[in-house]
C-alpha cells in the first residue's frame, strides 16, 4: 500500500456484556487500544452503561486505506485481528455486536 493512498475515517462499536466485570477485567479490556493502532491514527473509548453496569461499548476509530476498505474481508482475515477477536469469545460467553460506521 503506498502511504499516499487515501484514507477512510471509521468509527467500530464492539458491543457486549460481562457480568459481574471487575476492574481487573477492565483493565484488560483497555489494554488492547495498541492493537488498533495497526490502522493507524486510532482513537479509543470504553464506556460502560450507568444504568446496567456490566453492559459495555468500546468504541474504536481509524484510517483505513482505501483499497483496504472497499474489502473489509482483508482485515477481518489478518492473522492479529483473527487472535484479538478469538480471544473476546473466550472472555466474553456471551453475544458480541460489531458495528461499523462513517461519518456523513
């Protein structure tokens, strides 16, 4: 990929639950922001629901290159995505929603 190659800013939303989470459950959970770095300039939050504690939103947003982009099956068979994702269904039973969005 040349480094000049346009970039397309998104926004990821990785939705779940983890009942009973603790600190150190969440410590974890923040410790992955390096990986997104692979994308480049990403920006990372974790919220957590005031209302419902154990319900949790990271949301996560990078430049991805173009030609990434316009085939996300790319990214979601890089070996490092791969791992991450792996390791979430182990630590979290439960369902994970992934959203990806653009600003308009």
């Amino acid at each position: 990929m040349a480094s000049d190659e346009k970039k397309i800013r998104r926004t990821l939303h990785f939705k779940f639950t983890v009942p009973g989470a603790s600190e150190q459950m969440i410590a974890m959970i923040k410790s992955a922001a390096p990986l997104y770095q692979m994308f480049g300039d990403a920006q990372v939050r974790l919220l957590q629901n005031v209302d419902d504690p154990g319900r949790f939103l990271q949301e996560i947003e990078y430049d991805a290159p173009e030609s990434l982009e316009t085939n996300r099956q790319q990214i979601a068979s890089d070996p490092r995505v791969q791992a991450y994702i792996m390791g979430w269904k182990t630590m979290f039973p439960g369902a994970i929603e992934i959203e990806v969005y653009k600003v308009l």
